[in-house]
C-alpha cells in the first residue's frame, strides 16, 4: 500500500561536493544557460513578433547564467585567497578579464548570429 512518510524516512542523496556554494552556482548557472539558449533559438527560428516576452525571458536567463557564473568565479577566487594569501592579484586580473572576454565573445556571437545572419 501507499506510504506517505516513505519519502521523509528516505533521508537526502548525500552526494558529496568540496564547496557546496560553487556547486550550487554552477549548477544555476548551467540551468539558465540550457534554459536560455534553447528558447533563444525556437523564439529567433519561428520569428514570430507576440513571442517578444519569450524573447526577452530567454535573454534574461542568458544574463543571469552569466552573472551566476561569475559568482561561481568569484567564490572560487576567495576560496583561493584564504588558502594561498600570496597568490598573485596580477594572475587573479588575468581570470577576471579571461573571464569577461569569453562571456562578452561567446554572447556576441550569439547575437550576431541570430540577428545579423
């Protein structure tokens, strides 16, 4: 029969992860962008003028994938300062600036191939 507690008794998946808050960010982060991308493409490939607001939803989750991921970015860098207090600042500019080339780059092309083909 039916056992509507079985799943309280059943306890977590306990899947074990170094740093919880990078996993979670990037977890978020590939969420908006498989959300994102994929509706990005069907609203641009129907071209069809009332699905603006899906539009603008997908582009949306585009920019919050890129926010989280910087977040992700951003707690691994601290994560690393508290370990290594004598890392290189010039080595952590160099993974900020990488980092906004390849999201600026990968999200331009986006753009310009779905509008300007």
């Amino acid at each position: 029969s039916f056992d509507p507690g079985a799943a309280s008794r059943a306890g977590t998946l306990k899947i074990p992860v170094a740093d919880p808050d990078l996993a979670g960010l990037l977890m978020g982060a590939t969420a908006c962008f498989g959300l994102g991308i994929p509706l990005l493409l069907l609203v641009e490939m129907q071209w069809v003028f009332f699905l603006w607001p899906l539009r603008i939803m997908s582009l949306g989750a585009l920019g919050l994938g890129v926010l989280l991921s910087h977040s992700a970015l951003r707690v691994k860098r601290r994560k690393l300062k508290s370990v290594r207090p004598d890392y290189p600042r010039a080595i952590l500019v160099l993974h900020e600036l990488l980092f906004w080339m390849v999201a600026v780059g990968l999200m331009g092309s986006i753009v310009v191939l779905l509008y300007f083909p």
